[in-house]
C-alpha cells in the first residue's frame, strides 16, 4: 500500500512537472512568433527539462529498483 501512495505521488509531481513544460513550451513559441525568445537558456526551459527528466529517473528508479 505505501509504495502506492508513494508510486501515486511521483507521477503527480511528474504530471505537473510536465504540465509546467508544457506552458513553458507554448509561451516560448508564442514568443518566436513575435521574434522574440529564440534562445532556450533566457526563458529557463532547459532547467525545466531537466526537472523533468530528473523526476522520471527518480520515478523509475523507486518503482523498479524496489
């Protein structure tokens, strides 16, 4: 039962985690269309995808190395 809640817990820090990638994403080529925001380092994307993948590994390591 704990490593339910736990499982259940990382995919939601997983799944908002990715829903702030998203914005980030659809801002960022909101931005392109105005010229503006061509790089990915000035709008912090590349920390956020980074978060992302740190979450899934951190995910797949609980679930599976358990």
């Amino acid at each position: 039962m704990a490593r339910l809640v736990l499982a259940v817990l990382f995919i939601g820090i997983l799944v908002l985690a990715g829903l702030a990638v998203v914005r980030t994403v659809r801002g960022g080529i909101a931005a392109v269309d105005q010229g503006k925001g061509l790089d990915m380092a000035e709008n912090g994307m590349l920390p956020k995808i980074a978060y992302v993948l740190l979450i899934a590994l951190i995910l797949y390591v609980v679930l599976w190395g358990s």
